[in-house]
C-alpha cells in the first residue's frame, strides 16, 4: 500500500457543529484562538516531558521544549510549534476529527439556531483547536509522535467545512505544526507586534518559552546613525577587494539562515510565583489556559505549604457550571505536577465529588516523580492534602457568601446542586457544608429568594427548638402544601425544599448547630414549647368527642391508610397526609423508581381538620354509600393538595362526577 496516499475523512456530526457554534461566538473575541493552541502546544509538552522521565530516548536530540511562533506576512499565515508529545496518524484522525467529550451530542441539541443564544453555550463548552477556524479558513497539522520514526510523520488538512484530508509524511522534528491560513480579512494577525501583543496577554504564565523570531524591523528602528555610518565605511572599503567582499556576502547569509529567537513571555510556572507578583488577570488567564473555560472564573485560592509536607496548590471556582457536570464519566480533578512537572490531568484524588467542579493545579515536593493514579490512591500525603484543599475551598466559599452576597446567589444556582451532595459524602465537614446551603422558605416571595441556615436560626424564636423544613416536587407544591397552615399561623419559617436531592440529603443531615431538623410533614409533629397548654387541651376535648367519627373513617379507608387522626397542623384545609418519620417521601420513591428500584409499601396517616365545615358534613353523613365516596374524595384530595399523584384517579373523577350530578339535581 502507498503509505503516502491521501485520505479524506469526515468530521463526526458534532465537530461540525461545534465548529459552526465555535465560529459564530468568538467573533467579538478571535483572537484567543492563539491561546487556544499556546496552551495545546504547552499540553503536548508537559506530556513529553513527563513521558520522557521514563524514558528519555523521546527527547531524540533536542531536550530543551519550547513553542515557536511564526509568521509570513505575504502569505496570510501564523504557525504554532511546539516539540512536546506529537501526534501519530491515529490521533490525528481521533483529535482533530472527534470529539471525545461524551453527552456532547446532547450539549449540542440545546442549541436554539439563534446564534446569541447560543453563543453563550460555549462557555459551558470550553473552547480549543478548533477556534483555529475562527480566523482561518485553511488549517494544516504537521505532527509526529515522539518515539516514531521521520518517516511516520501526518499532514492534517482541512477548510473546517466537514471534511479533513491526513497523509502519511517524513518530518524530522519531533512535535506539532499548526499552520493557518488567515481568512482575507484577518491577515493583521500576521503581524509581529500584534502576535506578541497577544502573546503577552494570554500566554505569558506558561512555562515553556514561547519563542518568536527577532523581527529585522525592530533592528532597524534600534539602529543609531553611528550603526549606519559604519555599515557605508563597511561597504566602501569592500568597494575595493572582490575577496573580502564575498566573504562579507557570505556572513551576511548565514546570519539570515540563523533566525534569532527570543521568548516573549514570563516562562515561569505561574504558581510558583509569589502572589503579590500575579495580577488578577495573569490569574484568569491562567485558568483559561487550564480549563478550556471560555469566561473568567468566579475566585481563585492560591495556597503555598511547607512544613512536613511540602505543595502548591492553585484553586478555582469557575462561574458557570459545565454542560456535563452531572454525568458519571466525565473527567474531574485537578491538574497534578510533581516540583513543577506536570504529572497528569485530572488527578481526582485530591476533591470529593461534591466538589468535582472545581478547576485547578496541586504541585507537590514529596510524591515521586513516577506516581500513578492507582498510588495516588493508597497515597497517606495525597488524603492530607485532599482535606487541607477540601477545608481551603469550603473557606473560600463561607468567605465568598459573607462578602458578596449577590455572587455567592449565583454560585449557589450554578453549583448548589452539587454542593448538597456534600453532607453525605464527606461527613466531618457537614457542619461547614451545610452552612454554605441555601433554601427557598416559607417566609420568602419566591423561589429565587433564598436563605440561609444561620439566617433562619437567627430568626428563630425562644420557643422554637427546631429547623422546620418540607420536601416537595416543586417549589409551589411546597410553599402552597396544606402542613404548613399552622406554621403561617404561628409565624414559623419553614424551609421549603424542591430539588430531587433533598429529601436524600436530609437523611444526612439531620442538625445543625445542635438543632435537629423536622420535616413538617413526617411523623408527629411536636411543636413543642410553640404549642401553649390552651391548645393542647382544645385538642384533647376534640379528640373525645369525635372518636366514634375517626373510628368510622379509619374502617372506611382501611386500605389506604395506616391511621385516622385529629390534626393540629391544619386551619384551613380539611385534612392532610402524613407519613411516618421513616417513611419515603415522594422525591425518594421517584428516584428509586428512576433506579428501577421498588419503593416499600407505607400507608400515610389521615390529619382532619375537625372543624373544617366539609368534615363536619362528613360527620353528620348518614348514608355508608355517600359516607365512603366522600371520605375517598377526601383523602385524594389531600394526595392532589401535596402536589402528589392518585393511585387511581379515574375512581376519583367518578366520585366527583357523582357529586356534581347530586348537586345539579338538588
Ligand atoms: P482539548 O485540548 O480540550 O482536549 P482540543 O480540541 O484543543 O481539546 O484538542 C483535542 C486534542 O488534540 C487534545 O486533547 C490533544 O490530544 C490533541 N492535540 C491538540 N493539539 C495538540 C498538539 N499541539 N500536540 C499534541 N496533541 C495535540
């Protein structure tokens, strides 16, 4: 088989949308396509380097890494270079034809067709190579794979437009070639300063040089008259021997042959720096480079510790979450370096799920060069930093909600979903953890407008023992659900709690500083020193006088319910359903169902409101027939009012059709 012939393939569905969603939302912005591929360029040697620590035939003849910048004005291109990893003719065909990401092609059905819309999504996306063809309309790799021969080097190919071309080439350089054919109207991006310019804005933190060719045009406006005159002495007095002439020619020559490279950025690690030497924006460059993440991060930590144990570690809190921050695979973790070589990405051993979003670099001094994930794992020092970091985040996070109010809210609608994973899974920072969460409550107009454990305690009367709290399908289910009358009555705040999690984190937390919570519709409700004797005593007279309805109702409704109760929970309502403290809730019941789980069996007790007009016609009900049907449309009712779903609710539309026929007649 010809090894040189050339193939055209096609990109996989999503890469042309994403290139099309890539090229429409950095319009404003083309310029980080340069970013985009320094910090590729930096990746592939980061991993060269690290690969060669093993292995040190891979650095071939040239040991030092760096990242060359080019330009050719004429033609309209820039070229990134770099002498990292390199890429075979398989990865080639894998990473710049796939996208690996998985749940990309449902990311991608979200988007509306309305490009500002959509150009939002690609924040939560991250950008990369592909943003090449934001500003050209020719892109060409040249790569080869460290280790492989010249002759198994790839050309890559393409107009961005569904197809790409790869062949098999001879390249003697180890690395990567990105060349860009520069759009007609973008061809100023060929140009020195203003690829230095760019350079120096978002690439100086990298800690490879990055190299550009000394631009002759700089010698000339650093020329001095006195350069000048000695260049015309010079050329005069070579007027006068042809020997000394050529010579001169052939110096000049091979001074043109041998490009002066200068580095143009820092080409220090930025974390090794000291803080006060970083501005803000060498910070959030920073994290561009690391996450991919198209929009500045919310806050950062930047932590030096020595002692017994000696790391960096650079911390971010990224302002919106990504598209797949709920799906099992996707990768997490930060970005691991041993004395500043890079390690591996993704280095998951050092944050707990609950904190999986969080973006960011650990550098340790004591952890061998060649660690792998499975030492990280059984690693003492790697458990001691993971809880130093762990403490450091939820810091930054109880300091973030005290200073800023307004940015901690959005952080919490973004994250605060992930955030109520922690009191199960990390239960010695409950405590903390649980300070960060934030309720809708009864006591708030909407459910945007949310409180926090230490406000709702700060609220709390003398009487009041405990945090009062229930679980719903939805925010309105909840605020409107009937438990809650009494509460409204005696001006309770009670928290009302509507994500799918809750009813399973509140399994976990069941205090918090030393106040237990209740769920105000699960089991007896106790209100303790709220309650005053008067009513207690009401209550009990009631209970008396109506045992022989209770009794009556509970036989009617054997099957549906555990028990038959006198309430005190409810002043408007004519009865509601309780369950017992243990018992699942309907959030639970739905998840185990999702989980193709069965939820056990349990039967709610019915609270009636003894007072309410609708229970005493009950009462004075004669016929068993009518007794029944309207004791059924009771408790279904109750069911409907909680937000919850009718065993059988085609029984119960007869029942009211029934009703409302009686009534017409009547
Ligand atoms: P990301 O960098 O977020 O994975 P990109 O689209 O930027 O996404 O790149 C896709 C993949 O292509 C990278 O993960 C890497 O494997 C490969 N790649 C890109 N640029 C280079 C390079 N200069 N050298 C080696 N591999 C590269």
């Amino acid at each position: 088989m010809n090894e040189a012939v050339k193939e055209t393939l096609g990109f996989q569905t999503e890469v042309k949308q994403l290139l099309n969603l890539m090229v429409h939302s950095l319009y404003s912005n083309k310029e980080i396509f340069l970013r985009e591929l320094i910090s590729n360029a930096s990746d592939a040697n980061d991993k060269l380097r690290f690969e060669a620590l093993h292995n040190k035939e891979l650095l071939e003849n040239q040991p030092e890494l760096d990242i060359r910048i080019e330009f050719d004005k004429e033609r309209g291109t820039v070229a990134i270079i770099d002498n990292g990893i390199g890429m075979s003719k398989e990865d080639v065909i894998e990473h710049l034809g796939t996208i690996a990401k998985s749940g990309t092609a449902q990311f991608l059905t979200n988007l509306t067709g309305d490009q500002k819309q959509d150009a939002q999504l690609i924040g939560q996306f991250g950008v990369g190579f592909y943003s090449a063809f934001v500003v050209a309309d020719r892109v060409e790799v040249f790569s080869r794979k460290a280790g492989l021969s010249a002759g198994e080097g790839v050309h890559w190919e393409s107009t961005g437009e569904g197809e790409f071309t790869v062949q098999t080439i001879s390249k003697s350089e180890r690395g990567t070639r990105v060349l860009l054919h520069l759009k007609a109207d973008e061809v100023s991006f060929a140009d020195g300063w203003q690829l230095r310019t760019i350079i120096r804005k978002y690439s100086d933190h990298i800690a490879f040089p990055v190299l550009m060719e000394k631009e002759k045009q700089e010698d000339f406006s650093a020329e001095t008259d006195e350069d000048a005159e000695e260049k015309d002495a010079a050329t005069v007095v070579d007027q006068g021997s042809e020997e000394s002439s050529s010579e001169k020619k052939e110096a000049v020559a091979t001074e043109e042959q041998v490009p002066e490279w200068e580095t143009v950025n820092k080409a220090t690690a930025l974390w090794v720096r000291g803080k006060t030497d970083i501005s803000d924006e060498e910070y959030k460059e920073f994290y561009k480079h690391i996450s991919h993440d198209f929009e500045e991060p919310l806050i950062w930590g930047h932590n030096k510790v020595e002692g017994n144990l000696e790391y960096t570690s650079l911390l971010y809190i990224p302002k919106r979450s990504p598209f797949d921050l709920y799906n099992r695979d996707t990768p997490r973790g930060l970005k691991l370096y041993v004395q500043r070589v890079f390690i591996m990405d993704d280095a998951e051993q050092f944050l707990p799920l609950y904190l999986r979003f969080i973006k960011g670099i650990v550098d340790s001094n004591d952890l061998p060069l060649n660690v792998s994930r499975e030492i990280l794992q059984n690693d003492k020092s790697v458990e001691t930093i993971k809880s130093a970091l762990v403490k450091r985040v939820l810091d930054m996070l109880t300091k973030l909600s005290k200073k800023d109010a307004d940015a901690y809210n959005k952080f919490w609608s973004e994250f605060g979903q992930v955030i109520k994973e922690g009191p199960a899974e990390d239960f010695g920072n409950r405590e903390k953890i649980a300070g960060l969460l934030r309720f809708s409550s009864s006591k708030q107009a909407s459910s945007e407008q949310t409180v926090s454990l230490d406000d709702y305690i700060d609220k709390m009367s003398d009487e009041q023992k405990k945090i009062y709290y229930i679980t719903a399908e939805n925010y309105a289910s909840a605020a409107n659900s009937p438990h809650l009358e009494i509460f409204k009555k005696k001006d309770i705040e009670v928290l009302l709690l509507s994500d799918r999690i809750d009813e399973w984190m509140t399994g976990y937390l069941t205090e918090y500083k030393g106040k237990n919570f209740q769920h105000v519709a699960k089991g007896d409700l106790d209100l303790g020193e709220l309650q005053d004797q008067e009513e207690k005593k009401e209550q009990e007279d009631l209970e008396s006088a109506s045992k022989d309805f209770i009794e009556r109702l509970k036989e009617t409704l054997n099957d549906k319910v555990s028990d038959v109760k006198i309430t005190h929970r409810l002043t408007d309502s004519p009865c509601c359903l309780v369950l017992g403290a243990y018992d699942m809730g309907v959030q639970m019941r739905q998840i185990m169902q999702a989980a193709g789980q069965k939820a056990p069996e349990s039967k709610p007790i019915m609270e009636v409101n003894i007072t309410h007009p609708l229970v005493e016609k009950l009462k004075e009900e004669i016929q068993e027939d009518r007794f029944a049907d309207l004791a059924f449309i009771l408790f279904d009712q109750a069911a409907l009012a909680e937000g919850g779903q009718l065993d059988n609710p085609s029984a119960y539309v007869n029942r009211i059709h029934k009703l409302l026929l009686e009534l017409s007649v009547n």
